[in-house]
C-alpha cells in the first residue's frame, strides 16, 4: 500500500474495528501488526443489579444484540434467541400470529415445578406478556446461565434469567430512523405423505375390506369382492365410508377384481334426495384452510439529548395476519425513556411503554387445550374423498343467510353421514365464531442515582406493571353440534398487576492495581392476578349483539384473585488485580408467599473466580490474543407450584340455599424452596488477532428438595399434594465459536456456531413415588412415560414392536415364566420396557454473516440431534378401519403392508376389524433430529455519499425471510413444537414470513 503523508509528519497512527491503534515513527519502509481490542470487543455485559466489565465477569451468560434482532421478523423479541446462545432450548408450540415461545435453559430442574426463565425488563422483574415489549427498542438480550451470574436474583433464578435491555437515551443531535416492512405470511408444515387420490384411497379401502372377507371370514376370492364393493359407500358401523363420490355404471363396481379403480367410473356423482339432485364430489380441504396473509410492521424512534439530559422515543405499528381465516394479531405500542442529570451528585431517569393489541384468534388450538375438532385436525385427518361443501346436481355450491354451504357430515349433504369427526366443519364455524381478546400492557419505571463521598452510590428503582386482556368467545347457533341451542357467548377478562421497589448501595474503589466493588440491596416484589367470567346461551342477536347481556339463559359465573410477594436481601462483592486475577461472591435471602410462614425463607449464594492467563508476563503465544478461565458455583431457588399449596382449599357452594365448604386440594405445610445448586466452568478466548474468538463451559446443576406432586389413592377424598421429595441433576458442555475468515476494508465474512450436549437424571425420588420397578429402575409411570431414579427425564414406557407373525400380524414382546424373550399377537399379553428418552444428545445454531461494499447477507441455521418423539399422527395414519370409525387419511406406507405376496415387510396387513394396529408401542418413536433454516436477511446500505444529498444519515433496504424450511426424519413429522416428545398435528401450523423493508436515518 502506498500512502502520500505531508513531509512534515513525524508518526503515523493506523486503527480499525476492534484493534488496538498502533502509532509509529515514518519509515520509507513499514510493516504494522494491529493487536486485538479485547476491552472493546463485548466489554460491558447487562448483569444482576447494573453492568459489569466482561473480563471481571466470572459466570456464563450469552447475549444478542439489536443488530441480530433487527434481522428477525418477530412479533416477540424472545424468538430472536432461537439457535443463537448456547445452552438455550426453545420450541413454539404455535404458529398462531400472537403465539410465544417456551424457553429451557441449560436441561430441565424439576418434575412438577415451573422450569421457564426469570424475564427481567430493564432491571425489573417483568410478568407482562413477551408480545408487549416491542423488538424495535430492545438494545440487546442477555441470557444469564449459572449461579454467579444469576444467584442475586435467588427467588426466581433457578431456571435461569434473560435480561431485556431497551435502548438507552444518548446524548447529541437527535438520530430520527424509520423502519417499515411488508411481507406475506404462508403454511410452514409439510405434510404428511398421504394417500391423496380419491380413486386409490377407494382401492385401500377396498382391500381392507377384501381381506377382511377373504381371510377373516374364509369367504370365496369372488364374494370378498363382491361384500367389500357392497360395503364401501355404506355407513361405518357396517365398515363402509358413508359417500360415494364416484359415478359407477349400472351392474358394475367401483373397484375391479384386480384391486384397481373401474376405469368407468368417473369422479362427481350425482344423488337424489328428498326429490333434490346433490353432487358430491371431493374437495381439497388443505387448500381451502390455509391462505397467503399479510405481514406488515412499521417503527419510528428519535434518540438525542444534550449531557444533562437525553430521551429516547419510538412508536410502532405491527399487523399480523394468520395463515387461516379469522386469525390475526395487531399492536400499537409506544415508549418513552429520558434520564437528567440534575445535579452532579443526581441522576434521574424514566422509562414508560404502553401497547394495545387486538387478537383474533379460532377455537381448540390453546397448546395447554388441543382439541381433537380444530381445524388442524380436520385438514390433517379427514380422507381426500369427502366434500367439503354442499352443491346441487349442476355442481353450483348451495347458499344460504351465511354464505356457502358447507357439508357436517351429519346429514345435510344428500342426508350421507361420515364417522370421521361428524357434525363439525370448523373450516366454516371458525369464520363465524368468535375468540377476539383485546389486551392493554403499561409499564412504568424510575430510577434516582444519588452519589456521594466519591466512592459511593445510592440507587431507587421503583417499577410497576399493568396488563390486563379481556376476550369475548361466542359459538354459532346455526350449525353442528350447537345448531338451536340459540348461540353461546363467554367473557373474561384478567388483570396483572406487578409492583417492584429496589434499594441499592453501591461501593466502587480502585486502590492501585485493587479494585473493589461492593453492592449491599432490598427488593420487595408485589404480583396480583385478578379474574373474572361468565357465560350465556340463548343470544337475542348471534352477529350484532356478542355481549353477556345479549343472551338471557346464564351458565356460569365466577371471579378470582391470586397474590404472590416476594422479599429478598442481598449483597456482592467483587475484587480484582490488575484486571488480572477477578473474585466475586453474592449472598441473598429471600422469602416467598406460596410458602408457609415457617418455611417461607430460603438462602442462596454463589462464589466465582476468573483468571486472564494472558495477561501473565509468562504468556508468550502470539496467537493467543486472550485467553482467560473462570469457575463458580452458588444455589438459586425455585418457588414456581402455583398458589395455596401450603394449606387446605375449599370451595364454597350452595347447598339448598345454604352456604357449604367442599374439601378442594390438600395442602402440605412444610413444603419449602426447590434450590438448584450450579457448578460453571470454562474458557474465554480469541485467537489469531481476533480471527477465532469463542468459549467452552462445563456445567452441573443438581436440583435438591425437588418439589414434585406426590399423587395419592382418591379414596382419601383428594387427588395429591406437593412436597420436596426429589433430586435431579443436569451436566453438560457448551461450545461457542465465532470464525472470521476474511476480514477487509469492503469484505468482511464470518462463520458462527454453538452447541449444546447435556444428561439429565433424576437421582434421587421419594419411597412413595417408586411403587413401580421397570426394567431394574424403580419409579411411576405417567402415561406413557416413566419417571425413575437413574433415568432421564422424558423417558419412554412402552411396548416393544416385534415386527409381524406369518398371519400378518403385529407382534410385541414379552417374557415368559423361565425369563426368556417371546412374541405375542396379543396387546395386553406384552410387557413395558424402557424405550430411551425425548432428551437431545445435541441442539443450537449456526450461520454465516457476509458485507461487501454496502451489500450484507446473513444466514442463520437451528438443530437438535438426538431424542426421541412419539409420532402419534403417523401412527393414527397407519391404522386399519374398524366399524365405527373409518374415513381417515391413509399414509402411503400402508402400500408396502404384509401380504401374502409381500412377506418379508415390518408393516403389519392391512385388513378392516384388526385392533390395536395403533396401540401404544416403540414402534412409533421416531428420531426427533431436526434442522431449521432460521432466517435469511440480504440487504444493501446506500452510499453515505448518496443519501446526504437526501439529507438523510443512512438508508437500507432488505429482504427477509424466517422459518424458511425444515428437515425432519420423516416428512409431516415436526419435533420442533415440544420439549416431552409427543408432538401434535392438531397444533397452529408453524408459518414461513417472507418480507421486504427500508430503513432510514434521518
């Protein structure tokens, strides 16, 4: 490189981005060897109480900034952590517009108690819903994993803690930046692969029925023939479908002797009924339920201030249109944070945000309340040869006061019946009904800084939170299963209210090469959940009149409040050489109101050190630009059972007109804090002048006084109780790394990845929970799960799939008297057996960031490797007819089937009667290894040159897209909602946002 300097200049200073500037005398002749910035490079990281350098920090924490969130369409900036820290797990049970994540951190710490993060909102303990904070004002997210980082908050800290920092007010000329995308939302899941042709599930069914009269009734070849052609449009209780769609001439069938499709036969036939013609023929039930829908998001902020006083403003705007009708989620949302000093020993600041929301949503798609006739179910369940309207014999859809005519299955098409979910037809019920919830969230915080005799400071954060959501639920009055029941109408409404108050003092001294640091605090937190709800059938006007009062005939009505408190005292300290050699260590003494007053006190600490070995005179790897150890350990606690489970519950009732107490929920006085006790250790480092830079961590948690629901026999007139009566452990590795292969002036290109490995065990379960011995380990079951000591959490308990008997049947395992291993065709004969866990053996994320002359592009990949998923719906898709229950969809794996002329196959026959084709078994555990491709963002910033003569600071245009694609074991198998391995296809389906956006700066 050639340079042209002034002659008289004596030195030359050269700098860049994350390098320590290097000034030199000028020679003819210069070689410069720029050192990494460590101090610059992540040198403040949000923490407990405040902030703190990163080399004195001596825990683990992950943290993702505003410029990776902004790369994200989020409608709840804690999505923008998925596959971005490592030792952070998180899955979306729901795809619907409104819908937020469930998090883990590091494993699981308990059976039965709560086991997501502590949010914490800018220093303040925060219960507000996740959707209510805006992405666009968050600064930076910061996941606190072990005990030195966390142990300050001990009351609620066990799980974890994720810090949200919004943006902070900054002193000199106001920055203006408008941000606005449009995008389209469309249908994520693939889909299982079905039989779609109507005319092939007819010749299933067919053959079903065949082999059931050939085989199981020892009928002639001709005569299976001629019952199963004869049964199929007949109702299921006689093994038939309900409907035939296919016109058949006269003396002829509809399935050939061949086992093929009469090639007569053509799709549409016309029947008379009641003296009217109805065509029925099929529709695409898939195609009719999901749209392409509209994204939109549009955020304004202004930043500045003078050095006494700075503010920051933003509003936003967020319209989010569902991929099914009657479906969407809207916010307007706003925040105001200033901070004045006003004087030199006085700093005060504020930080208020208000949001509003409109949900519309439909019915049964509630994670925790699925229901088996939501319109999920329906487009994955119901066979390609049903209508799904009702239309008269020229094929035109009948109409009526609502609109098109849609077909229930329950008579009202050509008076046909179908058994597979009768007389529902949510894809026309959910446009009627209504499920609409508005919501208002306020928070409000302030903080005074009062600083005297140099070292010290004095700290007031007071917070308080509002969030109240009020729903409005009708059910149609004119079809289905509610049709004359005059319409239903229910209304909630629930009010969260929160207020936080903290008193720190603050020591800061620095004596040489010592410096210390020393913070002595109080918080009292104050949490209020009120509920109110009625409901009414019976409405004067379904459309104009949706309120309580509309309707006359009153169901239900009722009210609740539920208080939670929470008090803690606490001091750190903190110490180190030389920026060197870092201790630090933590004490806090909380008390919890969901505990006895006894028992409400609880104690937890943490210690840490952290070494900068490359700091040492010693150290002399030139590759090594920083390398540094740390270690912790401390306790936190877990007081997440719900409410009253300290003492006995009764609910009062009307007995003729007298008030009486009826027994509830047992409660259990000495009940106490869950405590988490956490081991961290690892390595920090950056290589090869800040080419490589990353971390590896070894964690244990060990969760004693486990707080678990100890079940009881209902003859002691209660169902259980909770006590501290478990041990559990988690212990794994973690691995961060970011790699810079190419680092220029125009070219920058980096490679990142983090990876998660832990083992989860429970050591240690009460006498009175190990009732049942499995396979040499000693606990209860659960459904099909096992809990025992030893063993992983989510472990399988089931039956072992031995494949299929020379008949054709499935056959499970079992032992005999003398302990040897044998098969049986008989379900209930066959023996439990542990069947491995839902646990990951690996999960996180990587990706690649490239910039180039104004253009950036971004590429972010999540994964899990290991586990395994019970895949329920691929089993309820291989599973024969039976009478009373025909017309599911059919997976094209029952093709390949045992027959006579296919021995050799593991697919049981396919032959209508045969039972417990479905049942429980190992059979229908899948590998729940998956891969997401996250996100992709390309945009181009304009030339500084260009926009000035705009007047405007910056311009960016992009592209986005999130949720782009998956990879699964099998296609239609989706792990990526569940966390305990039983995933569901009646969940919201997941949705793919593709957008396009402009940023500007004014």
């Amino acid at each position: 490189m050639n340079l042209n300097v002034p002659s008289s200049a004596q030195t030359l200073v050269v700098s860049f981005l994350g390098m320590q500037p290097e000034e030199t005398a000028i020679k003819p002749n210069l070689k410069i060897v720029l050192k990494t910035d460590v101090q610059q490079m992540g040198e403040v990281l949000v923490v407990a109480f405040g902030e703190q350098k990163k080399a004195a920090f001596t825990g683990s924490a992950g943290v993702v900034k505003a410029e990776n969130i902004s790369t994200r369409q989020v409608t709840n900036v804690v999505d923008a952590l998925n596959g971005k820290v490592a030792g952070v797990q998180m899955i979306n049970a729901s795809g619907a517009p409104d819908a937020t994540p469930e998090i883990r951190i590091r494993g699981l710490s308990s059976i039965n108690a709560g086991k997501d993060p502590l949010i914490i909102l800018d220093g303040i303990p925060y219960d507000g819903g996740w959707n209510n904070i805006n992405p666009s004002d968050v600064e930076s997210l910061t996941v606190l994993k072990d005990a030195a980082s966390n142990a300050l908050y001990g009351a609620r800290g066990a799980n974890g803690v994720i810090m949200i920092t919004t943006k902070k007010a900054k002193a000199g000329d106001a920055v203006v930046t408008l941000d606005a995308k449009w995008g389209v939302n469309t249908h994520a899941a693939k889909l299982y692969d079905y039989i779609t042709d109507p005319g092939q599930y007819y010749e299933q069914h067919y053959l079903a029925l065949y082999n059931y009269y050939q085989r199981g009734q020892g009928q002639s070849v001709y005569d299976a023939h001629k019952h199963a052609n004869e049964m199929i449009p007949q109702s299921s209780a006689n093994g038939g479908l309900g409907y035939m769609i296919y016109n058949v001439p006269d003396g002829q069938y509809l399935i050939g002797e061949n086992g093929r499709l009469n090639p007569n036969a053509t799709l549409g036939n016309i029947v008379n009924y009641n003296g009217q013609d109805y065509l029925l023929t099929p529709d695409d039930w898939q195609k009719e339920a999901y749209r392409s829908s509209l994204r939109q998001e549009y955020n304004l902020n202004i930043n500045g201030g003078t050095e006494k006083l700075q503010f920051y403003l933003s509003l936003g705007y967020l319209k989010n249109e569902g991929v099914v009708y009657n479906a969407d989620y809207e916010r307007y949302s706003g925040r105001l944070k200033a901070a004045y000093q006003a004087k030199k020993w006085l700093k005060a600041g504020g930080n208020i945000s208000y949001t509003h929301s409109i949900t519309n949503g439909i019915s049964g798609v509630d994670p925790s309340d699925l229901s088996s006739t939501n319109l999920f179910g329906h487009v994955t369940t119901i066979a390609p040869i049903y209508p799904l309207y009702v239309r008269d014999g020229q094929g035109n859809i009948l109409q009526d006061e609502n609109g098109n005519v849609y077909d229930y299955g329950k008579g009202n098409n050509a008076g046909l019946e179908r058994s597979v979910l009768p007389n529902t037809n949510p894809l026309q019920t959910d446009r009627l009904n209504t499920n609409k919830t508005n919501g208002n969230s306020i928070n409000a915080s302030g903080f005074m800084d009062i600083s005297f005799l140099n070292d010290f400071k004095f700290t007031l954060n007071l917070g308080v939170s509002d969030y109240e959501r009020r729903k409005t639920s009708t059910t149609q009055p004119f079809y289905g299963y509610y049709a004359g029941q005059g319409g239903y109408v229910y209304t909630y409404h629930y009010r969260t209210t929160t207020v936080n108050f903290q008193q720190l003092l603050n020591y800061n001294k620095k004596i040489g090469d010592h410096s210390i640091s020393a913070l002595i605090g109080h918080e009292n937190f104050k949490y209020n959940y009120a509920y109110v709800w009625g409901s009414k059938t019976n409405m004067y006007s379904y459309f104009d009149n949706q309120e309580l009062a509309g309707a006359i005939t009153l169901n239900d009505t009722n009210s609740k409040s539920e208080d939670y408190n929470t008090e803690g005292y606490f001091l750190r300290g903190q110490y180190d050489f030389k920026e060197k050699y870092f201790i630090s260590g933590s004490y806090r003494r909380d008390a919890s109101s969901r505990f006895h007053p006894d028992h409400r006190w609880g104690n937890f600490w943490s210690v840490g050190g952290a070494w900068i070995i490359s700091k040492e005179d010693w150290f002399k790897q030139n590759w090594i630009d920083m390398l540094k150890y740390k270690v912790s350990y401390g306790s936190q606690g877990n007081d997440d059972i719900g409410y009253n489970r300290y003492t006995d519950t009764y609910d009062i009732q009307d007995s003729d007109g007298s008030i009486s107490l009826v027994f509830k929920t047992k409660g259990n006085k000495e009940i106490t804090w869950e405590t988490n006790g956490n081991f961290n250790t690892g390595l920090e480092f950056e290589l090869f002048q800040g080419r490589l830079n990353g971390s590896i961590d070894y964690f244990y948690r060990k969760t004693t006084d486990m707080l678990c629901w100890l079940g009881t026999p209902l003859s002691m007139g209660y169902s259980g109780y909770y006590d501290n009566i478990g041990d559990m452990t988690n212990k794994g590795l973690e691995l961060d790394l970011t790699v810079t292969p190419i680092r220029t002036k125009d070219l920058n290109w980096s490679v990142n990845l983090n990876l998660t490995h832990y083992k989860n065990k429970i050591t240690y379960l009460a006498e009175d929970r190990k009732g049942t011995e499995l396979d040499g380990y000693k606990g209860y079951p659960s459904s099909n799960q096992f809990y025992g000591e030893g063993l992983p959490m989510y472990s399988w308990r089931l039956k072992r799939y031995a494949g299929v008997s020379e008949e054709g049947q499935q056959m499970w395992y079992y032992t005999d008297k003398e302990g040897n291993e044998q098969k049986t065709t008989v379900y209930s004969d066959a023996d439990y057996h542990l069947c491995g866990t839902a646990l990951p053996d690996l999960y996180g994320g990587f990706g690649t960031n490239l910039s180039f002359k104004g253009i950036d592009l971004g590429v972010s990949f999540s994964y899990s490797i290991g586990g395994k998923f019970y895949d329920k719906d691929y089993a309820s898709l291989m599973g024969s007819p039976i009478a009373g229950s025909t017309g599911s969809n059919i997976h094209k794996d029952i093709l390949n089937a045992w027959s006579e002329d296919n021995q050799t196959s593991n697919i049981p026959r396919w032959q209508y009667a045969d039972t417990n084709t479905t049942s429980s078994s190992d059979r229908w555990l899948t590998d729940a290894s998956w891969l997401t491709l996250q996100n992709v963002n390309l945009g181009y910033t304009f030339p500084t040159k260009l926009v000035k003569t705009l007047y405007l600071n910056k311009v960016r245009v992009y592209v986005a897209g999130d949720n782009l694609f998956y990879w699964s074991k099998r296609k239609g198998f989706d792990p990526r909602s569940n966390f305990d391995g039983n995933p569901s296809g009646l969940s919201y389906s997941p949705v793919r946002s593709i957008s396009g956006g402009i940023n500007v700066q004014f």
